[in-house]
C-alpha cells in the first residue's frame, strides 16, 4: 500500500467509527489507526521521492522537449530564408530573362529594317535598270519600225 492508500484506510476508520451519543466525536480503535498513520508516515519519504523522481524526469523532458522545438524552429527559419534566397534569385532571373528577350526582340527588329531598307534599295535599282532595259528595247522596236518606214520611203522616193 502507498501513502495515500494508508491515508484513506484512516479516514474509513474514522468514518465507521461508531459515534458518541449527543456529540460529533467518535470511538475509534487507537491502535488500529496509528498502525495507519504509522505506516503513512515511513511510506511517505519513499514515494515523495518517488514524485519528485517522476517531476524531475518531467522537467528533463520538457527542456528537452523545449530544445527540440527550438532546433526545429531554428531549422524552419534557415529552411524559408533559403527558400526565400531561392524565390529571389528566380525572380532576379525571370527579370533578366525578360530584359535579355526585349534586348534581342528590338535588335531583331531594327536588324529586319535594315534589311528591308537594303533589299528595297536594291529593287530600285534593279527598277531602274530594267526601266533603262525597257528604254532601250523600246527605242530599239521603235527604231525597227522606223527603219522599215524609211525603207519604204526611200524605195518610193527611188
């Protein structure tokens, strides 16, 4: 039996006890409860040391516990300050990506003006050569047909 056993085996006593008439005390058998409260008593040492065993053991894991949730939260920081370094060098890339695409979009463009510009010039003067061409043929048919008119012309004349 512990302690606390030994001190409700008192209060039973006491309680069926059998009472003295007219008064609130009661007869109780000496011997029977100091056997009790005797045995309480050398059995309190024991498990008082046993308690104050079991709340040292608690205190031990509630600091370890304590430095556990400590690691963990210290491991969660580092975790979302890295992961937060990741986010920005992602974002810090995703806008040198952009700017890099705008870059060469505006040097392909003002590459495919320049293109444009030259091709152009060059049909022009692929134009006017052919109109020079067409000149030439022109006056060349011209000049046939004169010929053959003054042909004609001179035969009558002769």
């Amino acid at each position: 039996m512990d302690v606390i056993d030994r001190i409700q085996g008192a209060v039973n006593l006491v309680e069926q006890a059998r009472s003295v008439p007219l008064s609130a005390s009661c007869v109780v058998h000496r011997g029977e409860l100091l056997e009790l409260l005797d045995q309480a008593s050398h059995a309190f040492p024991k498990d008082l040391a046993t308690a104050q065993g079991i709340i040292a053991t608690r205190e031990k894991i509630l600091e370890e516990a304590r430095e556990s949730a400590d690691t963990i939260i210290e491991r969660a920081r580092e975790e979302v300050a890295r992961m937060v370094s990741q986010t920005e060098i992602v974002a810090a890339a995703r806008a040198e990506s952009k700017k890099i695409l705008a870059e060469v979009q505006a040097d392909a463009k003002e590459q495919r003006a320049e293109i444009e510009k030259y091709i152009d010039s060059r049909l022009a003067t692929l134009e006017v050569i052919l109109n020079k061409t067409l000149d030439v043929v022109e006056r060349g048919r011209e000049k046939l047909e004169g010929v053959g008119d003054k042909d004609a012309l001179s035969e009558l004349a002769d």
